[in-house]
C-alpha cells in the first residue's frame, strides 16, 4: 500500500493505493472521509492519479454526505455538562 497525493480542482487528494490481483480499479470514501483505490498491478501510479482526479466530484460528494450524517447522528457528538437528549 502507498500514500498517493493528487491536486485537483485547486484541492489536495491524498488517497490510498493498494495494488492487488484484481481485474477492476475501485475507489471507496471510507466512513472517517479518507480515499481508498484498489486496482490491478499493472495500472501505473500516474493512471491512479488520472482515475482519482476524474472522480473528484464523486469523492467531495462522498465526503459531504458522511459529514452531513455525522452531524445527524447527536450520539456522535460531544455531550456538554447539562445536555439532554
């Protein structure tokens, strides 16, 4: 596995890469908002780079429902003295 970093859309990327014997190239945004591929060992890094950019709109999508779920979720937040729920 290696850390890759991408810049897309004036933001910074970083993501997971994980070659493996596959046939596919998959991408998943993990609950804590992080950026995971797998794909083939043939595929080069430059290529990860390339998918990852072309999905930015998946990826910022992605993240933007897990924060709005967190945010849902009130057991997730920090209770202060006195809350009531």
């Amino acid at each position: 596995m290696t850390e890759r970093t991408v810049y897309a859309e004036n933001e910074e990327i970083r993501y997971v890469a994980e070659k493996k014997k596959i046939r596919n190239i998959y991408l998943r945004v993990r609950s804590d908002g992080t950026v995971y591929v797998t794909a083939p060992y043939r595929v080069s890094g430059e290529f990860l780079d390339a998918f990852v950019k072309e999905r930015i709109g998946f990826i910022r999508s992605a993240r933007d429902r897990i924060q709005k779920e967190k945010e849902k979720n009130i057991l997730l937040q920090p209770l202060r003295d006195g809350d009531v729920f």
